[in-house]
C-alpha cells in the first residue's frame, strides 16, 4: 500500500470533513453528545467538521493521507496560539452545530469544547486534531502515516504539540509517538485523556 500524504487545500475540507463524520462516527464522546442513532451521528459530525475545518485552513494545516486519488485519512493541526476559537468564530460554527445536532446536541457540545478549553496548556504548542481515518480503512497504518509526517514537522520546528482523545485505545497509539498523558478526566460522563509531546530528534514510532 502507498500512501502519500499532502496538505488540503481550501477546496478539500468537505471531503476530509465526510472522512471525519464517517471515521469517527463511533467515538465514544460523541455517542454520549450526538445520540444512539448512528447515521444521524454522522451527519452531524460532517456537518460540524465542515465548519471547524473551513476555519483551521487559515490558522494551520490539514494534511491528507491518499491511497490513489481516494482520501482515506485527515491530520489537522492548528498553530500556536489559535487553537482556542474566538467569539466570531464561535457565533459562525453555531448555526452548523445547531442544524445538525439540535439545541440539546448544541449545548452537550459547548460544555464537552468548554471541558476541553480548561485543559489547554499556556505553554505555545502545536494542537493536534480532529486525527481520522476512513471507516473502512482503519487498522491499515494510515494513521500510523500521518502522525509520522505530524511528528516530523513538530521536530523540525522544536515545538510542542497537545491533544485531546476519548479512546484507550488511541492512547497507547499517541504514546508510540511521544505523546504523554497529562491529565485522564471525564467529559459528559465519558473518559477523555489529555497528552502532550516534547519536541525530539526522530519521529518514528517505538516498537
């Protein structure tokens, strides 16, 4: 399998917001925030992805995992200082998340982004996410692809990179990189697991 990874561009987002909707359909967070009912999850995911995506084209980057010309797995990443939407963009994303996951879905949003928000280190670093991969294609290494290149630039800039997660798993996967678990607290009722990554000489995985 040859992978190539790239940078979107602004023409890219939705594509890589459906890769999203439909690759982390099933996390656990967002069972808890969006309902039981699966297709519905995945429409509200995409449609919220569309929006958050369309704002970190200009405050980061998005890189893109091919398999041919078929994107099978988005990295997004956002640069110092920016992870955290200001009040504009907060007013743009809501008409998304309110069409999409309703009033109730809304609010469960807001406090889950809140609960995150409190955790978001002073130090500058580099916010790593949403990371997913294509439903089907999971478990193949594209993910594996795509943190490599992540990794690399972080080294390259010395800089420090953060993220969120809400699966156990993904935390032995980020600690394969470097990633290291700073705080493991609940959000809506649901385990969440916070990590950071000092900058390093090599960005290969540990076996």
């Amino acid at each position: 399998m040859m992978i190539e990874i790239r940078d979107l561009t602004p023409g890219e987002t939705d594509a890589a917001a459906a890769v999203l909707g439909r690759g982390m359909r099933d996390n656990p967070l967002h069972v808890r925030a969006f309902g039981a009912d699966s297709d519905p999850r995945e429409r509200t995911l995409t449609r919220i992805f569309q929006g958050v995506l369309r704002q970190y084209v200009s405050k980061g980057v998005i890189l893109g995992a091919f398999d041919s010309d078929a994107l099978v797995g988005v990295c997004a990443m956002v640069e110092p200082g920016r992870c955290q939407p200001s009040g504009g963009e907060r007013l743009r994303l809501l008409p998304e998340a309110i069409a999409g996951a309703g009033l109730g879905g809304t609010v469960r949003l807001l406090k889950w982004v809140g609960a995150w928000a409190r955790h978001d280190p002073r130090e500058p670093h580099w916010h790593l996410g949403p990371v997913g991969i294509e439903r089907h294609r999971q478990g193949q290494g594209i993910g594996t692809a795509l943190l490599r290149v992540f990794c690399q630039r972080m080294d390259a800039l010395q800089a420090m990179a953060y993220l969120e997660t809400d699966k156990r798993e993904n935390v032995t996967f980020y600690e394969r990189f470097g990633f290291q678990v700073t705080v493991e607290e609940p959000v809506l009722e649901t385990p969440n697991w916070f990590m950071a990554r000092r900058a390093a000489s090599g960005s290969a995985p540990r076996s």
